[in-house]
C-alpha cells in the first residue's frame, strides 16, 4: 500500500471513530452495533401481543444505533376493515411528536439571534401583553352570620392579573398557562375552534384567553395552543410559513422526505386507519384529521410521517444536531433541548422525568422504572405514536401505532434496552 493510501485509509478510520453517526440510513446486524438480534426480536413479539389482544390493528417499529438501523418492521395490518398489510412506509398522524419539530425550529432562531427563550411572547404577538388569570371563589352557603345557613352559592370565576407576561421558555416547558385545563380552556374563543380554516394566525385572538395558573408555578400540558404559538413565532421571526420552515430548514437538509401537514391522494392511500377503544374493541376515530387541514400547519400536533422520516429528525438529535454532514443545530443547543429545565417536582410532573425545550427527559431512571438512560429524551402523540433518544447508549426507537395504548411505550422502551448487550 503507498503512503498516499495509508494517509486516506488512516483519515477514514479516524472518520469513522470520531464521527459514526454522520452516515445515517444505512443499515447493520444489531451485532455490529453492540445489539443481540435474537433480544431484538422480542419488539416483534411485544407488538405481535398488542395485535393478539385486539388493542391495535398494526405497527411499525424502528431502531437504531450509532447511526445504523438495526430494526425497521411493519406488524399487522393498516385497517381492521380491509386488511391491508402494514407496510414499512405507511405514513401516521404523528400528531404530538410534532412538538419536537416546532422546538427545533424555535432553536434555530434562537442560534441566529432572532428569538430568545427570555423573550415575552408579546414581542411577537402584542395581544399576549397583558394576561389574565382565571380563579374561583369556592362554594359558600349563602344567608346571614345570625341566620340558618341557606342554600350554597356555586363557584364564582373571577380573573387576577398574570404576575408576568408569559415567555417563549413557557411555552416550550408547557409552564405557562395557556390553554392547560378547563378554565382556560372556556375562555379560547371561536377562532381556536375554527383554527382549521384560519390557520396559525387564529393564536392572536388568544391574547383574550385566561391562563390556567400564575406562569412558571407548575407544569400542566398545553395540548394545542402553547406550540401554535410557537409555530406563528417561527412565521414572524423568519419570515416564513411554519410549513415552509420546517420543509425549506429541517426537513428537506435531512432527508426526511416524507413527513408533510397534509397528505396527496397518493399518500392519504398509504395513511393508517385510526381507533379508539371501547367496550366492543376498536372504533375508528370520528375525526381523525382535526390536528391539519391545507392551511392549518400546527407544530401541536398537524404532522404525518412515515418511521423512517421521523427517525431521520430523531437521529439529528442524537448526533448532536448534525446529520449526512447538514448541522441544524449546535451539540451544547441538543444537549440544552434535552436538559430538565422542569425538574420532576413541579407540581404536573411524574417521578424521575423532567421536562426541557418540547421534550420530556429522564432525569432518573430509578424514579421513572425504566431501562432507558438517564438524559434520555423524547415525546409521544396522541393517536399512540412514540419516540426517544438515548444519547449515552446512542439509540433512537420510534414506534407508529394509530391507537393510543400508553403501556406499549414503556414495553417498546424495555424490548429495545434489553438487546442492547455491550
């Protein structure tokens, strides 16, 4: 071999050791990567469990490692009706998943100097300025001191001023108190309902709405609001539509071609059938597009993706914001996205699972009784689908389900883990 070629063979070994998820898609024997293929095979009998039981119709189940997919199968069928076979690249309503999407892109302007997570949303949207809390005087028996007491007074609503305005930090952390439980949720107004038509710019009108609690005393789930305003954020800040931001700046540089707001016919043919459950089984969901429409692009919860797509924004995160030699973000702005900015003891939190920037994370995995890493991150949805990132073990699972049936992530999580063997 000449010296020239031991120079090239060299720099690709180094390549190789300081940058093993920089080639991302390719595929590998789990053994290749430290995973046992037989273990590997009980995510297939997990799902296969789920069918058996007539909880879900089908799935499709995704696992990678150091940049490599080791696990990509479909399981069942997408329609109880027609039985057509799961394919591998079925497209789901990802519906919450989305919400790490819109952060990335809040992220972004953030490193450009165009957003600040201190700054108040009223920067953006003047309405937000001056807020409202909604409280409630609790029942009371009415008459006089002196008298017999007569019959209770019901509740009474009044509103206190926020003790300050609400910030971009709030609505990534879920701490801010808009639109977080039926108290400000009476008070959306027309236009949330009719968001579908409007699109992002109806969140305008939510500068009228009350807050559920004093901003940053307590986390509760903003489900829909909170992340539109972000995404109309990401529209006043770039420049751009949300949908045009996330293609044009995410998306397309990642390769992920296959994850959109609004399906062509094409794809609606590839689209998963989505249930609810009852007492009789599995009903298919009444309105199962509420989440998008052609002009509503909500970083709540609008996006449809194959796994595959998804995964490939998953592995961004996990290779600290850079994938196939395209950087979206700095290595410190991932490892911040996944911080516990919300620690597990405020009010709203579950043991041992903190809460950064659109992602929740393990802050311990004794708490949570889970397999998963300590800084592990990730998100769910709705309508069943779930995903994480594992940075110290350098996993990403994704799971695409249409039914939500929760037990099912932390099964997804343990028949991952217990295949990892090095």
């Amino acid at each position: 071999m000449s010296i020239a070629s031991k120079r090239t063979c060299l720099r690709l070994c180094l390549l190789a050791l300081f940058f093993p998820l920089a080639a991302f898609a390719q595929t590998a024997r789990p053994e290749a990567v430290g995973m046992s293929s037989e273990r590997l095979n009980r995510v297939n009998e997990m799902v296969g469990r789920y069918i058996a039981s007539g909880e879900i119709t089908g799935a499709v189940t995704l696992v990678a490692r150091s940049g490599r997919i080791v696990h990509l199968q479909a399981h069942g069928v997408m329609d109880a009706e027609s039985k057509k076979p799961m394919q591998k690249d079925t497209i789901f309503r990802i519906a919450s998943m989305s919400k790490p999407v819109a952060g990335v892109a809040i992220l972004m302007l953030v490193e450009e100097g165009k957003v600040r997570l201190s700054d108040p949303v009223s920067r953006f949207i003047p309405s937000f300025k001056d807020l409202k809390v909604a409280m409630t005087l609790p029942a009371r028996p009415s008459g006089s001191a002196a008298g017999p007491p007569g019959p209770l007074i019901p509740p009474e609503p009044y509103t206190v001023p926020a003790d300050r305005e609400i910030t971009i930090l709030d609505l990534m952390t879920h701490t801010s108190g808009l639109l977080s439980g039926p108290a400000s949720n009476a008070t959306a107004g027309k236009a949330f309902a009719e968001r579908r038509t409007l699109g992002l710019k109806y969140v305008e009108s939510l500068g009228s709405s009350q807050l559920e609690f004093q901003p940053g005393t307590r986390w509760a789930y903003s489900a829909v609001a909170g992340f539109d305003v972000l995404s109309r954020v990401v529209e006043i800040a770039s420049g751009m539509s949300f949908k045009d931001f996330v293609n044009e700046r995410i998306f397309k540089p990642i390769g992920a071609k296959e994850i959109f707001f609004w399906p062509t016919a094409a794809q609606r043919e590839r689209l998963v059938t989505s249930y609810t459950s009852g007492p009789k089984g599995l009903i298919p969901r009444e309105n199962p597009d509420a989440m998008s429409s052609e002009v509503y692009f909500s970083g709540a919860g609008g996006l449809m993706s194959t796994a595959e797509s998804y995964a490939r924004f998953a592995m961004l995160l996990a290779n600290g914001g850079e994938l196939n030699g395209v950087r979206l973000l700095a290595p410190r702005t991932v490892e911040l996205m996944g911080a516990a900015y919300i620690p597990d003891t405020l009010p709203g939190r579950s043991p041992g699972e903190g809460y950064g920037l659109s992602v929740r994370t393990v802050t311990d995995p004794v708490a949570r009784r889970t397999t998963i890493s300590k800084g592990s991150f990730g998100w769910s949805g709705a309508y069943g689908t779930f995903f994480w990132v594992d940075p110290e073990k350098r996993i990403v699972g994704v799971l695409m389900v249409q039914t939500p049936v929760t037990p099912m992530w932390a099964d997804f999580e343990n028949a991952v883990m217990q295949a990892v063997i090095d």
